[in-house]
C-alpha cells in the first residue's frame, strides 16, 4: 500500500518540509525516484538498497515508486535516506495500517545511510526540525551523533538511533533504541568570551595605547575597526584577540547562531554554540564566498559571522568589487542573494575588524625601514578601498612599530582603569549601562552637543552617517568612563578616533 514519510530539507538557512511517497507495484523489479532529486538523491539508491540488505530486510520485488513532494522544487543532500528506506519497509509489510506503527511513522525521520546501515548526521538538523516543530511536530529520529543538537528543537521528542536496525525496531515495537553517547565535539565557531587572559594581553600594548583604547571600545560596543600600519606592528594579534573579548550570546543570539552553522554544515559539537562566531577569510574569497550564493543559495561569510566578527586581514588585497558587496550587510543587518534558483535572506549583523598595509611594500610611515612605493604606487593601492566602505567603519587607528611585550602579558592585569588595564569587570558593566540607554531610547547628552557635533562635521568633512557613528563610540566611552551622559569629552575622543581615517587616504 502507499505510504508517505516526512523528512525535511534545508533551504539557504531554514528547513523546509518533505514528504516521501512510497508506492510498490506488480511489475519487473525497478526503483524508480521522481520529485526534481539532485545527484545526491539520485545516489541514495544505490545507499537505500546495500543498507536494507545489510540490515536483513528483504528488498521486496516489483516496481518501487518514491516520490518527494513538493515535486516543483529540487531536492539535495542525502538527509532522505533513512525517510525513503522507513517508506519501503513500511509499504512493503503494511506498518501503516498497525496502529501504533502507524503513529510512529508519523515522526519526522532525518538521517544519511551507508552501505552497511549506519546513520551518518547531515546537514542542517537543527533548521529542518526548528521548521518542523513550528508546523505541529512533535517527534523526531535522527542519527545519534546528532542528537544533541535535535534536542535544542522545543516541544520535539528526538529518538537517536545509531544504524537502519535499530530504527526499524523502534517502528515495529516502540522499544526506544539505546546508543552509546557521542565523544564530545569542540565548538568551531569562536573564541573564547572575554577572559583575565585577554584583558592582561590587551593591557600589555605598551607603546599603542590608542590601539588599546580602540580596541577596548569596539569591544564593548560592537564598533568596526579599521587597523592601518606596517608589517609586524600587532594588527592581526590585535584583531584576534578582540574575538576572546566579546561577550557570550544569549539564549536567543545562541539559538540563531548555532541554526546558522547547522545549515552551512559547519561543525556545532555538542548544544547550543555558547561563543561568538570568529571568521576570517581569505582576501582571494569571491563575492559569492562573501555574501552567499551559488546554485544552492549557500549562506556567505557575512552570515556565519552573524552575531559575532568577522575579520578581514590585508584588507587592500581583497578585490574591491568583493568589498563593495559588504555595504548592504554593514547597513541592514542582512543580506539579500537573488540567483536563478531563487531569492534568499540572510541574516548578517556583525562586527567588523579589518587590518591592512599602508602601501604595497608596507612600510609607509614606519620609524623602522623605508617605503619603496611612489606616491601613484600608494594611490593605486589604498583606493582599492572605496570612500562608502570605509565610512562604514567607526574606528581607525593607525599602528606604528611594535616597542611593547605582547608576548610576555602579566597573568592579570593591574587596576588603573579601562584606559590602562581593563578588566571583564569593566566590559560588562559598561555593555549593561549601554543596553540601558538602548532601552531608554539612548544616552543623555550634555548641553551644546549638537553645535559641537556640527562644527566638527564642516572641520573634518564628515557624512551624516559618520556623525551619527561618532555619536554611538562617544556614548560607549562614556558608559566605560562609568558616566551619567555624554559630554563633550566623549565626543573629541570619538573624534580623534574617525580622524584616523586620513591615514587610510593615498598622499596627493
């Protein structure tokens, strides 16, 4: 008789429902697979047949029929398997016809197979059974190494099971399968939050007190920093270490983040992701590796940064269109990838940290070797970075040669304030103070602000967009200074942070 089995599929980042319609006719012995399947699909034949015979069913004869349905949209991935071997067996012995059978084959079944049987985890389990809980589901089987990250799916009852076997044996008696735990997976998509570590490294920038300073301010604000100097001076130990500065995500950030990873088949370990995301691509990334895209409108780069930072080192060398593309991210929060297999948004709110050389030989300005650039040579270089790019960007410091101890960091850091040796103390009472000026509507400001404001934008020639940056790293100084409003104080300081930007522009 015809069964029908749900499975789900992922699609750009969320889950997306199908169904396996299993039919077995009189006739010569065929298997026949229809519903627009990818080569994935199409594969899973040959992995269905070799698995039931390996787990002592007996392939029954005559023509097999398996239909995914919605039939109009291609199917990819190998996460059908185990739905279209439970939809044999199931058509084959007429489980659906026995009641309690019949309810258990109502589950959601998600899992690859291999030759011998076993369950391998896919891609995009936590998406596919997010999606299938908010449409009424409420059981789940899948591969055992996966069961972890199933369960963070609410209101879902997830059975793991380790092999075809044993699933079967759960249909046909209810008998819940018992594996041995999975050994522990580490968390790959960040760093650690901020820690007594970090906070003394950070402390121990002798000799870059402005980079410190910046570097303690985009940490606490989630403000985008651009780092300019020569080679060896720091920048990328720098922007790393803003990675273990970042505060951990709540419950909800967490959640998001960790869909996020499930669909693009990055590793999750165990549970929800507890740290930022930390991505850093190469500059030969294309704009597709960047923003999403492709022929399955994969998320890009932005999006698995979503949440957390992403950190583009030597950022010169990176194709200017591949920059361009980051504008519509850095603005909205999110992106959106129109391709001909459709049109996908992804979200892609995140901190950008960026390093780069001042020329092509890298050493313009430095107190240590001579530039061998001509001032077209520089020019050329830097106007790689476009004028709306580097607006975007709230931070800029330039980093002269290297005269601390980085290496050798005390094991904490001395008290003397956030501008001397910050603590996690001090950026975590200054995010709160922050998110309570966000939920009051923003920060108190003292009188004359705006003159002040304005008188600076004709001075440095600064866009509407830059003041209001300016504005959002004043009120982060002044809730890590512990005060009451901003001042004008805050804002020379936000200033002499945006005037760094001269430094990212080609001598005439």
């Amino acid at each position: 008789m015809p069964v029908r089995i749900s499975t789900g599929a992922v699609a750009g980042i969320a889950g997306q429902s199908v169904s396996v319609e299993v039919v077995i006719n009189r006739g010569l012995p065929g298997f026949h697979l229809v519903g627009l399947p990818g080569a994935e699909v199409r594969e899973s034949r040959e992995r269905v047949l070799a698995a039931l015979r390996h787990s002592g069913v007996r392939v029954p004869p005559g023509r097999i029929t398996v239909n995914l349905a919605p039939a109009g949209v291609r199917k990819s991935g190998a996460s059908f398997d185990l739905a279209i071997a439970l939809g044999i067996v199931a058509a084959a012995e007429g489980l659906a016809v026995e009641p309690g059978a019949a309810a258990r084959l109502r589950a959601l079944f998600v899992g690859e197979l291999s030759l011998f049987g076993e369950l391998r985890p896919v891609r995009g389990v936590l998406p596919v059974l997010l999606d299938a809980a908010a449409r009424g589901s409420r059981l789940a089987v899948v591969p055992c190494t996966q069961a972890e990250e199933a369960r963070l799916a609410p209101g879902l009852q997830v059975v793991a099971a380790a092999d075809l076997r044993q699933v079967l044996d759960w249909c046909r008696t209810g008998v819940e399968p018992v594996v041995s735990p999975a050994p522990p997976r580490r968390r790959s998509a960040g760093g650690p939050p901020a820690t007594t570590e970090a906070c003394a490294a950070l402390a121990a920038l002798t000799g870059h007190e402005l980079a410190r300073k910046a570097a303690v301010v985009a940490a606490t604000g989630r403000h985008n920093l651009l780092l300019v100097g020569p080679p060896g001076t720091g920048k990328t130990r720098l922007a790393r270490l803003l990675a273990d500065l970042q505060s951990p995500p709540d419950r909800r950030d967490a959640l998001t983040i960790t869909r996020i990873h499930s669909a693009a088949g990055v590793p999750v370990g165990d549970g929800l992701i507890d740290r930022r995301p930390f991505r850093a691509p190469h500059h030969t990334v294309t704009r597709a590796g960047l923003v999403g895209g492709g022929a399955a409108l994969r998320p890009g780069e932005v999006t698995l940064a979503h949440g957390g930072l992403l950190f583009l080192d030597e950022l010169a060398e990176f194709h200017p269109s591949v920059l361009d593309v980051l504008r519509q991210p850095l603005q909205d929060g999110h992106v959106t990838v129109a391709r001909g297999a459709g049109q996908r948004t992804f979200p892609a709110r995140f901190q950008l940290v960026a390093a780069t050389n001042p020329c092509r030989c890298g050493y313009h300005g430095s107190s240590t070797r001579s530039c061998r650039c001509q001032p077209q040579e520089r020019a050329r270089y830097l106007g790689r970075l476009s004028g709306p790019l580097l607006d975007r960007f709230d931070l800029f410091v330039e980093m002269a040669s290297w005269r601390g101890a980085f290496a050798d960091a005390p094991v904490a850091p001395t008290q003397g304030g956030w501008r001397v040796a910050p603590t996690p103390a001090d950026l975590e009472a200054a995010r709160g103070r922050l998110e309570e000026w966000r939920v009051g509507g923003g920060p108190p400001h003292s009188a004359g602000h705006d003159g002040f404001l304005d008188r600076a934008r004709a001075m440095f020639d600064l866009s509407l967009r830059a003041v209001h940056r300016c504005r959002d790293v004043a009120a982060t100084v002044a809730a890590l200074d512990g005060s009451r409003a901003v001042d004008e104080v805050h804002l020379r300081e936000a200033l002499e942070f945006r005037h760094g930007l001269a430094v990212a522009q080609p001598d005439p």
